[in-house]
C-alpha cells in the first residue's frame, strides 16, 4: 500500500474563561509537512488577534492508501 497525502489543516483551540469552555477554530487548506516554527508563528498571530487566549494548536493531515 502506498501513503499519499490528501490534505491538511491546523485546528486551534481558544480558552473562554468565562463560558469555561474551549472554543475551536479550523483552517483548511495548509500545506504539506508544516514545521513546527510555522505553526508557532500562525499561532502567535492569531493570539495576537482574538480576544481569547490560545490554549493549544493541533496540526492534522490526512492521508489516503492505494494498492
């Protein structure tokens, strides 16, 4: 079976303190093998936006399998 990359997107997870609830936001679209000083910088840029502190970031791919 060969391991293709399909897609990915970083999901980014903002701490409501005052609802005690964490409030996820997706983005679609990224690219393949992202490094981790890249996604720091993203994640650093939308702290530096949103009213919300940012909790934590996931990076999630998606790959598919052919014979």
């Amino acid at each position: 079976m060969n391991k293709i990359w399909s897609a990915s997107k970083v999901d980014v997870f903002l701490e409501d303190v005052e609802n005690e609830k964490l409030v996820r936001r997706s983005f679609a679209g990224a690219h393949q093998s992202l490094s981790e000083e890249q996604v720091t910088a993203f994640t650093q840029a939308l702290d530096s936006v949103t009213d919300l502190p940012v909790s934590h970031t996931l990076v999630i791919e998606e790959y598919r399998y052919s014979l």
